[in-house]
C-alpha cells in the first residue's frame, strides 16, 4: 500500500513512519530533517502534482485553506486527518467562552462542539478542517493531551519541580491523555483499516485520572494543594475554569478497530520522564 504521510517528521510523526514499515511510504515535510528515505520537501499550500497513494495520513493540517487544498489535491485517496479534542464545546467552557452546565463525560464523538471559533487566534481551526474534509472517504481521529518524549510542550515538567503545587479546582480536573506510540498506533491502525473510512474517533487512554492523581504518578509524590498567592490572584495559567473536564470517550476505536495501548501508561510514563532528564 502506498501510503502518504504530510508531516510526519516531528514528535508522534516518526512513530506513525516507523510503524508504517513494510508500505510504501512518501513524508512530504518542509523541514530538512527526515527518518525516511523516501520523502519530499515541500510546502503544503503547494502539493506536487504527483504526490499522491492509496491513503494519505495528514499530521498537520490546522486550517480551513490547508483543508480545502487537501480535499482538492487528494480527491481519489482516503484521508485520515489528524484533528483534538479541542473541538468539544467542553473546551470553550475551560476557556470561559461558554458558561453554559458542563456537559456529560466522557464526551463521545457526537457530543456538541463549539460554537466559538478560532480559540487560539490566527487561522488554526480544527472544526473547520473537520468540516471541510468530512466525507465517505474521511477518518477523522481526535488527539487528545498527548505526552512522552520530545513533547514540545513539556507537559510534565511543571510537576517535576520541587516547588510544584496544584490549584485545588486544577486539582480535582481530569483530561484524558496519550502516550505518544500508542497515539501513533491507533493512526496508523486507521490508515491501514478499511472500517475507519467515513468514521470519526476519540482517541487516548481508556481512563482519565486527575491531575493529582497524574501528578503524584509522575512526581512520585503528593503535591500540595493550595489556593491563590497573597494577593488574592490565581497565576494566568489558573484562571482556566477546571469545571469542565476534558474527557473523552475513546471506546468506539476499541470496539470497532480493536484499538489497544502497546505500552503500559506506568512504561510511558518512565519513558516521558527519562528523555526530560
């Protein structure tokens, strides 16, 4: 099978390429740095005429132009799309877009997105590349918080510091999270299955602790609990509203594709602490 991977050179890429041995993989990228013998440079508002196979994994497609490209340039492959949970009208809610009563978790792929756009200002918007590329020849897989070596977002670095506190509301939040090979697999288990055609997927572990139960994991600790500083003031970081949970229903992928994690989440931990050190 010929399969096409945009992106694919950073952080759950490589994976996805690794697990993919055995087909016939193309990385088109625009970096310098690739794993892959075969693969294109190149930027992505511009496809190259030929650049086309059986099935295109798309890493990075963040908006609504970069979508529509897509859906012109590979309009006789399937795609499978990489897009968040970040979709979830759950997440306008931690944002303080939406005060409306937290929905019901964990959130299944028919829960109610949001109705605010553009969360993080610019163009990045993964409703509507969702929107654009949906279709009979589509699968769309949800990330969710996905950590483990060379994450470049550090997510648990804060909580390796000997200072390290939680606000009790940050406390008690749960947010479902993937270790960065079993994120990829559950990719490339898409891509190489026919069923995930036309089908939309939670994906991430079966359970969601809180991010004291996270922290005391990774820590190997109990951090403290404690409230705002002197002043009276949460850091920016906290004024999220831990009301609403980012948790999602990640067993329609088991029960339809038999998704199942390779690694343990004590093993994934391990490896995400040790390639901080």
């Amino acid at each position: 099978m010929r399969i096409v991977v945009v992106g694919g050179t950073r952080f759950i890429g490589p994976h996805v390429v690794r697990r993919l041995a055995g087909h016939d993989v193309i990385v088109f990228h625009r970096g310098a740095t690739c794993s892959n013998p075969a693969h294109i440079h190149g930027d992505r508002m511009h496809l190259p005429s030929d650049l086309h196979g059986d099935v295109v994994i798309d890493m990075i497609c963040m908006s609504e132009r970069e979508a529509q490209i897509s859906a012109s340039h590979f309009r006789n492959e399937r795609i499978v799309v990489i897009s968040s949970g970040d979709v979830y009208r759950q997440y306008d809610g931690l944002l303080g877009r939406y005060s409306g009563p937290p929905d019901p978790t964990p959130l299944r792929e028919d829960a109610p997105l949001r109705e605010n756009l553009f969360s993080y200002g610019g163009d990045y918007e993964k409703i509507l590349v969702e929107r654009t590329l949906a279709g009979p020849r589509t699968t769309i897989l949800r990330l969710p918080a996905v950590y483990g070596p060379d994450d470049e977002q550090h997510r648990f670095a804060a909580w390796l510091r000997p200072d390290a506190k939680l606000d009790p509301k940050q406390a008690q939040w749960r947010w479902t999270r993937g270790y960065v090979e079993n994120v990829a697999d559950a990719i490339v288990l898409a891509a190489l299955s026919d069923r995930a055609a036309g089908r939309t997927f939670n994906v991430g572990e079966p359970d969601a602790p809180t991010e004291a139960e996270w922290a005391e994991m990774v820590a190997g600790r109990r951090l403290e609990v404690c409230g705002p500083d002197s002043s009276g003031r949460l850091k920016p970081a906290l004024t999220l509203n831990f009301d609403y949970d980012l948790v999602t229903d990640t067993s329609a992928i088991r029960r339809e594709l038999g998704y199942i994690e390779r690694i343990s989440r004590k093993d994934a931990i391990a490896a995400a602490i040790t390639a901080m050190q």
